[in-house]
C-alpha cells in the first residue's frame, strides 16, 4: 500500500526553504553562526557533518522550534522572524525521541498525531500499515515495543500527519533492513507526492541515494557539495 501523503501544499512559488545568514544561539553557543540554505519544494537533501556541527539545530529552526536570533528565515512562505509558530502544523519533525505517548497503544498514538492534520480513519490505517504496524502491533501500548518498533510508530504519526516538510534526524536508527526498506519507500512518496524531506544522517551510502542533493553543516554554516 503506498504512504497516505498528499500534502495540502501552499504558496509554492516559494522554496521550501529558504535561510540566509541565520544565526542561532542555544544558551551562550552560536548553534548556529551565518548559515545559508535554499531547498526547492519536492527535493530530498541529505544534511552531513560530524557531530556537533549544526544538523540538528538546523532541522529545529526549520521546524520553528528553535528562534532566529539574526538573518533571514522562510520555510513554506513562512517568516520564521516574525512568527516562527505558524509553520508548525505544516512541518513533521523526527528528532533522536520518537515524541511517542509510552501508555497509548501504537494507532492511538498515530490517531493523536493525525487528529492535528483531521486525518481520516483510511489515513490512520493507511500509515499504520505502511510502516507495517497494522494488526497485532495496533493495539500494543508503546511501552512494550522494541526501539525499531517504536520507531516505525514515530514514522507512522509522520505520514499520518501529512507533513508539507519532512525534517528527519538519523531516521533509520534502530530500524531492521525490512524497516529501512520501508522508511525509503516512504521518503521517495512523500517527495513524488509534493513534499520536501530534509533529513540529518551519518548513514551517507544509503541516504545519499536518496537525496537529490547533499550539504554539508560545519560550524554551524552549510556548504554545498558536489555529487
């Protein structure tokens, strides 16, 4: 069955992303310090660099999660200067926690996350069974499942959502090659069906054959690359 993705995408005579020069602190650090990044809408870019470079702090500040302090930051048309809050509801962000409720069962889980989007009931099937969570594993609080099956929870509520915006850190983690297989064919749906996927990865063989394009973040600045 394929992914239920079909973002509502708007204001597309703009890139998905669009940063110039940003600036981000996190306490006293610059997380961030001049970064400068465009991604066309429907492109897959893979964000490399060692750890503590800026690649997390880079997906956040796309998901209006994280202010900007100076330079200019649009994503999905949205000023993230002056009201980083009203893409939110647009982006769906993986991060290294799964943002999962341990005492709701596995489709609860990607009920609440669909209910943000008023994702129908064939959607909620549709992610669950896309990331092979259907039937037995349904009705399992999440606080009985292993890391891979948590994970594939966490990507279920993903899909569910129906994210313009795919912000993804180490999104294979803990995942089984079955899992990764499916996370793959996802990624590639989510991108033919309109959407955009930014994901953070030292895995650099497999999902650089995913991305249309690689950057790297160094210093909290990005740098293209040559593929």
């Amino acid at each position: 069955m394929e992914p239920a993705v079909q973002p509502t995408v708007r204001d597309a005579v703009h890139p998905a992303v669009a940063l110039v020069d940003v600036v981000a602190v996190l306490g006293s650090f610059p997380a961030l310090a001049g970064a400068s990044l465009t991604v066309q809408r429907g492109e897959i870019v893979l964000l490399r660099g060692p750890n503590g470079a800026g690649k997390t702090s880079l997906l956040r500040l796309c998901a209006g999660l994280l202010p900007v302090e100076r330079g200019a930051a649009t994503v999905l048309g949205c000023d993230l200067v002056a009201d980083r809050t009203s893409v939110r509801n647009r982006v769906g962000l993986l991060g290294h926690a799964n943002g999962l409720y341990a005492d709701l069962t596995v489709a609860d889980n990607v009920r609440f996350w669909g209910a943000t989007v008023r994702a129908t009931d064939h959607e909620i099937d549709a992610s669950l069974q896309r990331m092979g969570l259907a039937n037995r594993l349904a009705d399992v609080p999440v606080g009985r499942l292993s890391a891979g099956q948590r994970r594939r929870t966490a990507l279920a509520c993903l899909v569910a959502r129906r994210a313009e915006l795919w912000l993804l850190d180490e999104p294979h983690a803990g995942l089984d090659a079955a899992g990764r297989d499916e996370l793959d064919a996802t990624l590639r749906g989510a991108a033919a069906a309109g959407a955009t996927v930014i994901v953070a990865s030292h895995e650099l063989e497999r999902a650089g054959a995913l991305a249309s394009r690689v950057v790297e973040v160094v210093g909290g600045q990005v740098r293209e690359l040559e593929r």
